[in-house]
C-alpha cells in the first residue's frame, strides 16, 4: 500500500474516458466532416448570407445560456448529437469567407483542404518551442523557411525565418530585432538614455502595429516618425532621404525605415530599391511588411511590385492572407542569419538541454515571442505539397487582376468614385449617387459607413470601409478567387439599390 | 468592353476551383476523420511510440523534398491518396501526446473532440479583430470570460478578459497594462526617463517570459528583481515586503509584482494571499501568472491552492494546459475593467467604425497584441458546453492525484530521489542507482540528461528535465488523464533498465 490517503477517482477518470473514446472522437468526427462538407458547398454555391449578422449582446447570452445547458452524464449518442447541434450553431452564427460576395478584409477564404491539415495539429495538439515537442512542426517551418528566403531572393542558408502568431508579432519580432541591433543594450538595460530619443521611421500609411511596436518596445509612439507617401500613396525616398538627414543632424538613433508591400489603406507598394539604396547609405535597418503583398513573389506576372525586396534587413509576410490558408500563419524572415537570434535572449535551462546542445538551432523557442506555438505552419505545408506553386502563383493572378477589373466597372460607372489606381486587389471608393451631388465631405463619407452597414447586415455583401484623406470610403480587397466579375457588377448594383433605400428613410 | 488588357485566367480560375472544390474537400475531410480515429485509437492504446524521434536535418530534408514533388496537376483521386500520403507523413513524424507514457511538458493531450471544434474554425478561417469579423468567436470568447471570471472570484460586469495566442503573449499583455498605469507616459513618450530605473519584482522561479517581458517592454532585463522562494519554493511574503521597502528608499518606480500559481520548475503556488496583503499596502500591481494552476478553481478539491487570487490586479490563465484544449488559448484577465484598455491604444480608422460606436466595445482587437486573431476559444466553448465544468474538476482531480502518488512511489524506492513534496502534477526526481553513489553532483546530472534523451528517442516515454539548485533533474507533468499507476510503476522501470544500460556503455 502506498502512502496516501486519496479519495477514489474512478468515477472521475470513468467520466475522462468517455469524453477521450476514440469511438465518440471518430463518430463526431464523420459528423463534422460531413456537416462541413455540406456548408462548404452551400455557402460558395451563395446559398448562405455571408456574414450571419447579430448584435453582440443576443450572441454572448446565447453563448453563455449554451456553456450553461452543458449535460454532466450523457450516452454517447446523445454527445453526437448535441456535438451537432453545437456546431450548426458555430456555422450559423459565423462568418462565411468562402461566399462568392465576401470582399471584405485582408483574411482570406482560405483553400479548405489547407485547414484539414491545420487542424490535424489541433487534434493531435501539436506544438513547438522545442525541437522535440514538435519535430515535424518544426521540419516542415524551416522547410516552408527555405522557399520562401529563396522567392524574397536570399541564400537559405544565410538567412533565417520562423512562423508566428499572425503580422502583428511578426512586426514586432523583427522590430524588436532591429531595437536590439541599433541600441546594442537595450534588452538588458532597457532603452533609458541621455540625448535624443531613438526614433522609428515608418511609411505614413503603415499599418497600425507598427505604431503599436514603439509603444510596446518602449520608444514611445510619439517616437514614430512619418516617412512621407506620394499622391499614389507610395513611400516617397527624396522626402525620406530629408528625414534621415534631419533625424542624423539631430541625433536621434534611428531604430528602422519601416516600408510597405503593400500598405494597407490602398495596397500600395512602396519603391524598395529606392528605398534599400537610402538605407544603406544611411546604415539603418530596412524592415519591409509584406504581410499581403510578399505573396506576389510566387507569381511571374507580380513578383515585379516587390522588386528590391532582397535588400531589407527584415520581411514580415503572411501566408494567412495570399497564401491562403487559415490564419495564423505569418513568418518573419532575416536576411542576416544571425539577427534572428537577436530579438530575445532568455535563460530557460528546464527546457534546452545541455546534453544535446546541436538542437538548439531548432528549438525555434529561442527566437520566437511564444513559448508553446501551435504547429502554425501544417497548413501551408500541405497545401504547397499537395499542389504546388502553380496554386499560389493562380491565386495572386486571379485576384490581383479583380482589382483592375474592379476600378474599371468603377471608371465606368457615373454613380461611382474609385480613389486610386489599385496596384493589387485592394481597391478604396466612394459611392456618390446624383441624389448627394451637394452634400458636404463629410456627409458623403457617413453614408459611405451607413450603406455599408446595411449591406453586411443584410448578409449580401460583405466589404469594408477605409478612410482616405480623413474621409470615410468604401473598401474591398478580392479577396475570394471565386468571385466572379459579375459578382463585381452585382456588388454595385447591390450598393445603388441600398443606398436608394437608405437615402429614402433619411429623407 | 472593359477597357483594360489582362491575359486571360481560365485556366488558372480552372485550377483554383479544383483546389477549392466541395466535393475533393468532403472526400478529403471523410479520409482525414478515418485516419484520426484510427491513430487516436492505436495511441491512446499505446500501440505507438510516443514520440516519433528522428533527427532534425533529416526530418527537415523529407520535408522540403516532400514539398518540392508536389504535382501541379492530379485527378481528385490522385489528390485525394497524396493528401493520405501526407497526412499519415505528419503523423508519423509528429509526438503522440495521447500516449499513456506522455509525461512531459505542461502541454496536454487536449481531448480529441475539443480538436474539432477548434478546427472548424481553420477550416472555415474564423477570426477576430473587430466584432463583425467573427461575431461568434467574439461571442464565445466573452462567455467564457464571464465564466472564468466567477471562477477567480470577480463580479464578470466589472472585470475583463480576452483571450491570446499563448501564456506568454498573454503575460506580456498584462504586463504591458501594469506599465503603461505604473508609468503613465510610457505608451507615447517611452520609458526612457531620469531618476531611478522603473524595476519590475518577479518570483524568483517564474517563467522566463517574465524576464523576457522586460526586455521587450524596454525596462530590460537588469531591471528584474528577483522576489526570493522559500524552501518550498514558494515566494516568501516576507523577504517581498523588504525587498519593496528597499526598492521605495532608492526611488525605484515598481511596475508589477509578479507571483505563480503555479511556477514552472516545480509547480509551487505562491502564497497570494499574503502577497496581496503586501501589494495593496505598498499599491503594486499583482499579476498573477496561473497559466498552469488557474484551473485548479474549477476544482473543489483543489481550489484552495489559488486562494487570494480574487485580489490580484491581472491574472494569466491558459485553457490550453489545464483545461485540456489544443494550443493556444490563453487568457489575460484584468480584475478592473479599464485596465484591459490600457496595454494597447492605436489609431486604425479602417477598421473601427465611426457609425457604430456601441460595437466598439466587442472589437477585441483594441486589447491583444494580435490584429487578426483565429477564434481562439471555439475548443473550450465547445468543450465545455458539450461536458459541463465537472470534467475539468475531473481532470484536475485526477492529474494532481498522481502527483501525489508519482512522488509516493519515488520516496518508497530506494535508487530514486523526489526532489519537492508535489503541489500538482509536477514531479521533479533523480534516478540515483547504486553505482552512482559516489558521483559528484554535475555527474548524477549529467546522468539525469543522458538517461533522459535515450528514454524519450526510444519511444518508450516522454518526460522532460528540470535543473534544482543548479543541477539537472528528471521532470514529469503528468498531463495525461489516461495515465495509470501502473504507467507510472512502468516509468521508474523503464529508467532502472534505460540507466543500466547507459551504465554499461560508459563503464
């Protein structure tokens, strides 16, 4: 007898069998696949709304109300059965990315056979850090890794990446990187110091992690210095040269030039060459967000908008936007192999094993703002595997040239104001029907914001909105290569029809 | 005619409606839900290895050649028999965290049908942001808070929480928050200042993202005082409230007081309600790091262990240990609810809409570090509505029970040395045979290590190790519910017959 005096858990671990049987697990399992398989062909067949719309409020007490009905004690066939209706509610109450009428943000309906291999993680809850934790996880990122430093134009060998949860950390790796790069002590003695602060030059239309980054990494975001864009919202290199001449004569370090492949707003790419011969002029560490448009690199007929990319000290680039598969799946790539180990710095002694010290260099935890990291990498894997190149060079083709399919209907039509010449599938513009001929910047703008909400509501359409010159906008990416052009001329069509509607009940 | 001159995308239109076809999904979906009914079966019987170890460069070269043999045109059947080929590559390459002699890291084998639910959202790219992006991610997420928030003891009106992608964003997060209210300036201006270094006081024993949040947030790491552990490794309130003192009369601003429910190396819980006594008189932040022990207060049995946590300022608690669920889902809780809106603040006209301000309160994405998060939550909602909590008290229960009884068994034999009295799952050991009576201490280390990787490249059982007073140490997390006595009997066997050998071969 051991030494312990322990209530009897044989009813507990009774219960942890029947909610681990690998029979309950493989009978809800057929279920999910066939149910999945019946929505995936409904909703991009347009027999569904695309957003399922309801207000916050009914949703989380609906949420709640069903965490509260759970049943302790069940057969298992009743599990099946409630593990059904479960997730027709999850289908019913989402978002459906695979409708041909979603045009709304950089999240792509992503290519569902990439999810069964992403969820062969979650099942089998796969995980890095560690080499060991993950081996495969790890095989097949580094592997990914290789391709994709070989598209940007680098050695493999010379250069480094790793996957991450999404572009905002991947920003702030490879920020946090170049902080530790330009200010030698800051990870140990943190970024005090006498004299002008150190400053982040970031394209002015960047996304907002990057003015999030200096605010996480201690420079403060009003140490965010606008680097000017042109009329077609491109980084403008004479006005940055200027700033780095200034920002020198003051003496402020200069922590990164932050440039953009594409910059949100608009999709505009901004003119790397350009840019890297500044910076290297200048001996500052170019970062590059490709997040959406790294993905062009796989296309011949695109790879061109990306020209000089090659030159950038770092490149954030998402395979959960134009790589479409699901979300996360962002990498965060070095050209200087040994600049990926110089973001963190840790002394983790229960996890990296002094015995087998050769590991190390894929124990990707030491690189990563993660310590456990699921597997995120499974789903491109086996997508890029189970088709090839060819996929992801079609996808960019085929919505790219949405976009200038798109801002042509737009050119055409009377009652329509594109803002920009779309240089991707991200295309900005206004509706502006004869009955607002008089109204003022701003009205025009809020009913930009009200037509689009009654459309997504109503479960039509689902786009979004931008702002261009303070102004609110209309806002697509093409972000579903199933789209069709006449899916375009119906969005349109489909935007009169609400916005004669709205301008009727506010009359 | 549109006025524009593209070449024509049939057939890569073509290609992509047969990557994206329903019907190869449906037929790839039923393939996969086979295949993993199969494997949970073979691994949770312990017909498997538990891990499937092969070395990294050749796992990292079949890799990238399986990759690279990807065919750019195939049947569906064709694509439907590579899509098993991969899927049983991945498999067999991969860790069987289901196996019975899975007694590893602080990472689960999640129950199989929690997998599912998580993986609708990857096949159906569910994600959050803002509301409207995943309304029912959103939903379920802000259910559970309101859930784990009565389980800490917090009125769910009050308090706040989200959910992040692992334990250490989660941490940072917080973190963050205490920062930026401990400094005021900090977000905009930076933490640079004049005067006495801004110091953050962490367990001595706490994870290493702490030391990391440090260097990230721009304190750096020199700025981490160490709150000293008593012999039970738990943090000691007295030595705190000196160490406090001592930071005040040198001017010190002190941005948090970090404790552990549980610490990592041997899972001791922090005594909080002393800590918080002392936090509230000097009005420190307390963050509370239960990532692995939040869950122990859904545990009446075990509850006790977290008492005082209601007081703490922001607590970290991960679905993705102690609750079973696949990686990642972790949870940032704020006992104020102003204080979630204080880690982050930006600008993203584009995605937050001016016409809908009352939405704004659901678009997380003004609170973690992500912008584009997966629905996160969709596993424990699903989990737990389909369950009830009685299973996590279960698997509670039953995982610290063997604790218990792991330590018992070490202490009754004479070649083994528990190295702690167990506070939950986490067990830390030497194996001391009677050979190495005379080894100074680095080599019964050194032997600790050895043993340890012949054990786990073997297959036989995955345990990891740890290091006590400098010197290392076998380490289990007896994370498998499906885990029996008799396993644990095995264990101690395997490394009586795995050393010897090791033994022999040095001899």
């Amino acid at each position: 007898m051991l030494p312990i005096d322990l209530p009897s858990n044989a009813a507990a671990r009774e219960r942890i069998r029947a909610a681990y049987s690998p029979e309950l697990f493989a009978e809800a399992a057929g279920n999910w696949a066939e149910i999945l398989g019946q929505h995936m062909t409904q909703v991009q067949a347009g027999q569904t709304p695309v957003l399922n719309w309801n207000d916050p409020l009914p949703n989380v007490r609906l949420a709640r109300e069903v965490l509260n009905q759970a049943p302790t004690t069940a057969t298992d066939d009743e599990r099946v059965a409630r593990f059904r209706e479960l997730i027709l509610v999850m289908l019913s109450r989402g978002h459906n990315l695979h409708h041909p009428h979603y045009v709304g943000h950089q999240v792509p309906p992503s290519v569902p056979l990439a999810g069964l291999f992403d969820a062969l993680g979650s099942v089998t809850n796969q995980v890095m850090a560690i080499y060991e934790m993950g081996p495969w996880g790890v095989a097949v990122e580094q592997a990914l890794v290789s391709r994709l430093a070989e598209a940007i134009g680098w050695d493999p060998a010379r250069s480094a990446g790793l996957v991450t949860h999404g572009g905002a950390a991947a920003n702030l790796t490879a920020l946090l990187a170049a902080r530790n790069v330009a200010l030698g002590d800051a990870w140990e003695g943190g970024v005090a110091r006498s004299g002008p602060a150190p400053v982040l030059v970031v394209q002015a239309e960047a996304h907002y992690c990057m003015g999030r980054a200096a605010g996480i990494l201690g420079l403060g975001t009003r140490q965010v210095v606008k680097a000017e864009v042109d009329a077609d919202h491109r980084l403008d290199p004479v006005r940055l040269e200027a700033t780095l001449n200034r920002l020198r004569g003051e003496g402020h370090p200069v922590i990164a030039v932050v440039a953009c492949a594409c910059a949100t707003p608009v999709g505009a790419f901004d003119p790397l060459n350009a840019i890297a011969d500044i910076c290297e002029k200048h001996r500052v560490w170019l970062h590059v967000d490709a997040a959406h448009g790294g993905s062009a690199l796989l296309s011949p007929r695109y790879r061109h908008l990306c020209a000089g990319i090659e030159r950038a000290d770092s490149v954030v680039w998402d395979a959960h936007k134009m790589l479409f598969v699901p979300a996360l799946c962002a990498f965060v790539m070095y050209r200087n192999r040994d600049h990926s180990f110089r973001a963190f710095s840790q002394d983790a002694p229960y996890l990296f094993d002094a015995s087998a010290p050769d590991l190390r260099e894929f124990d990707g935890g030491l690189r990563t703002l993660e310590c456990t990291k699921r597997t995120a990498a499974y789903g491109l894997w086996g997508l890029w595997s189970l088709f090839g190149p060819q996929l992801f060079a079609d996808l960019v083709d085929v919505t790219f040239d949405m976009g200038s399919q798109f801002h042509a209907r737009l050119s055409a039509a009377p009652d329509f104001e594109p803002l920009h010449a779309p240089q991707c599938n991200i295309v900005v513009f206004r509706h502006t029907p004869e009955a607002l001929k008089n109204a003022t910047p701003e009205e025009l703008g809020m009913f930009q914001l009200r037509l689009r909400r009654e459309v997504i509501e109503s479960g039509e359409f689902y786009l979004v909105h931008g702002v261009v010159n303070g102004i609110p906008a209309l806002r697509v990416t093409l972000m579903n290569p199933l789209t069709t052009t006449e899916d375009l001329d119906q969005l349109l069509e489909t935007l009169r029809i609400r916005g004669r509607a709205l301008l009727e009940t506010h009359r």
